[in-house]
C-alpha cells in the first residue's frame, strides 16, 4: 500500500510555510505557527486524527494574523490532498459529534472534491468570551483548508458559551471525522467511491 504522506512549501510576501503530514499515523506532530493558539488547535486535530504532522510558518504578524492563518488552512488543505491522491479505497464521509464542557459541536463532511464550508449555530448559542484566537479566524482558517482539500463540510454549534470551548470542541470534531473519512475501506478494494469514477 502507498505511504499516503505529503509535503508542501508554500512561500509568498506574507508568510512562508513548511508542512509535512501523514494520513497514516500516530498523532505525533511538531507545530510552531507563532499562533499559540492554533498550535494547540492543530496539535488536537494530529492528535484525534492519528496523524502526523510537521508544521512551521511564518508571517506578517505584525500586520495581523490574518495572512498567516489564512495561508496556513490553504498549506494545509493542499498537503491532506496530495497525500490522498486519487483518494481509491477512502470511505470519503465522515461524522463526529464532541462535547466540550458546556459546547456541543457536530462534524460532518465529505471528501467530494467540491469544496464548501457551513457553519451554523443552534439559537441561544453565544460567543460570550473572544479569546486572541477568535471564532471567526476558526473560520477563516477552515473555509481555506476545505477549499483546497476539496471538502464538503458541515459545523453545527449545538450549544456553547465559552468561545475556546466551541472552536476546540470544532477542531477536535474535525479531527474525528477526517480520520474516519480518510481510512480505506477494504470492501472497496482500491476503488474510488464514487459513481463518476473520480472524486
């Protein structure tokens, strides 16, 4: 079986980025972002996911963290798809819910090829403590990874006050439903699981 493992470097005027990731792995990862925060967010989705990962980026953070984090969910959209590569034998869907504390967070997504993000929040759901690391960059971040890993996903906020509760509870949620989307079947036996004959 190929080692479903990729590398990319991604360098602009803003930001420089190194990333190496192993679909099949152990949950090991190295990440230095300079985004406390995001370290710790994408050490949980290598840790749920039982991948490995190795990130290092770097950017205009002087400016702000938009650039960095923007290009980092780009980076790291592109490795997770080359590393699937024609994507034979994946189970493609993939569906988790997690609590977190008082959050409640369901993942479902869709390795189709056609990229979309959908976020939405059950009513009474509030954002009642705006940490560095906000929900909307949590979203920024994720609709740059799912359009340049080709997937179709779905974030329902089910219940939650406490911002870092909701975005852990989402990453940690994604993590979950990736690994399960990404394993191979063995009843597909190396076919890609699709009518079309491609996703």
């Amino acid at each position: 079986m190929r080692v479903r493992k990729a590398t990319i470097k991604r360098k602009t005027s803003e930001t420089d980025i190194q990333i190496e990731f192993t679909v099949d792995g152990k949950g090991t990862s190295k990440v230095d972002t300079q985004i406390p925060f995001l370290d710790h967010m994408l050490t949980l989705l290598a840790k749920h996911g039982l991948f490995d990962l190795k990130l290092k980026a770097r950017g205009d953070l002087e400016v702000d963290i938009h650039h960095t984090n923007e290009d980092i969910g780009i980076a790291l959209g592109q490795v997770l798809a080359k590393a699937l590569g024609d994507k034979k034998g994946i189970r493609r869907y993939g569906s988790f819910a997690v609590p977190m504390d008082e959050a409640l967070i369901r993942v479902t997504l869709d390795i189709s090829g056609r990229p979309s993000l959908y976020v939405t929040k059950t009513k009474g759901v509030r954002l009642s403590r705006q940490p560095k690391y906000t929900f909307d960059d949590a979203i920024d971040f994720l609709r740059s990874f799912c359009q340049h890993a080709g997937i179709n996903m779905h974030i329902g906020v089910l219940a939650g006050e406490d911002t870092h509760h909701i975005v852990e509870g989402m990453f940690k949620g994604i993590a979950k439903a990736l690994d399960m989307a990404t394993c191979l079947d063995p009843r597909v036996r190396g076919k890609i699981p699709s009518t079309k004959g491609q996703l």
